[in-house]
C-alpha cells in the first residue's frame, strides 16, 4: 500500500513543481524584460525610432545581444547594459520578447 501510494504521490509532486517552475521562469522573464521598457516600449512595441523587440525571433535577438556584450556591435547604452546579464537571463528576456505579438 505505501508503496503504490509513494510511486502515486511523488511523480505528481515533481510534475507539480516542474509547472510552478516554469511560472517562476516566465515571472522572471517578464521582469528582466521590464527594465527594456524604458527605450523599447511595453512588452517591446517600441515607438518613435527605437527598434521594437517584439516578436522578434529569440535566436536573432541573442545574436545581438552577445555582439552587443563582445563590443562586437558598437553602442552607448546597449553594450553596458547586457553585460549586467548572464546568458540564462538573456535567454529569457530573447524568449519573452519572442512570444509578443509584433505591431501592437
């Protein structure tokens, strides 16, 4: 009986937080992606002539960010910031911004 009840209770507890996990990773994704706000608009609908970010596919967007971070791509503001990231945060901010809908 404790056995059926463990092998019942324990993949239902891993599955469990494996979904609070990953409400976790989106929290943090929309907060590291919020201080991207100030220059490229809500959710990355940027106005004016900054670059909108939204929708955006995550790969192109770690292109840039990594040449931005190698000084590979010159900037004023760009180059300081990334690097104030590690690659797992740029991954979510590249993964947030991807699943926008574009032109809103």
């Amino acid at each position: 009986m404790h056995r059926t009840l463990r092998l019942l209770v324990v993949p239902a507890l891993l599955l469990g937080s494996a979904g609070l996990c990953a409400a976790q990773d989106a929290n943090l994704a929309r907060n590291l992606a919020a201080t991207c706000a100030n220059c490229h608009g809500t959710n990355g609908h940027a106005r004016g002539d900054m670059k909108p970010l939204a929708n955006m596919s995550s790969g192109k967007m770690l292109a840039l960010l990594a040449d931005y971070k190698s000084g590979a791509q010159p900037s004023t503001v760009m180059g300081q910031l990334v690097k104030g990231y590690t690659d797992a945060q740029l991954q979510l901010i590249a993964g947030f911004f991807a699943a926008q809908p574009a032109g809103k």
